[in-house]
C-alpha cells in the first residue's frame, strides 16, 4: 500500500465511529455504486421466527419416509462382524 493511502486509511481510524462510517458510505456509492440501505427497518427476530412453523412428525414426505424405511431395511438385512 502506497505512503499516502497509509496515512489515510491511519487517519480514518482514527476518526470517531461515525465518521468511519460516513467516510465507507461516501466510498462505496462513489467508487462501486453501491447505495447505503440503512433506511430499510431490519425484521426483527419475532418477525422471521413467525414465518416458520414446525411441522408434526405425521406430516413427513413420502420420498424421506421411504428413505427411512430403506435404510432401516440396510440396517436389518447386512450382519454386523
């Protein structure tokens, strides 16, 4: 790394958190185009875990119960040494 970006990249850390981050936002748009969404409201963890509901054991596939029986059957036809 050159001298000049050293210091810079020095500079940076040692500026308050928040400058930091306004000095990585700036850099991003301005050299890759990437727009900053920290204006979009994160779900929250009630929010995703709401999403999913466990499934009862009854309610399994067909093609794993199968899978199931097939390895049970493995099980039970080789003898073990």
């Amino acid at each position: 790394m050159s001298e000049q970006a050293t210091e810079l990249i020095e500079r940076i850390e040692q500026a308050p958190v928040s400058v930091q981050r306004e000095v990585a936002t700036v850099v991003l748009e301005r050299q890759f185009g990437c727009r900053a969404n920290s204006t979009a409201p994160k779900p929250r963890i009630a929010e995703i875990a709401g999403r999913y509901r466990a499934q009862p054991d009854a309610a399994t596939d067909v093609k794993t119960q199968r899978f199931v029986e097939a390895i049970q059957a493995s099980k039970v036809a080789t003898p073990s040494p």
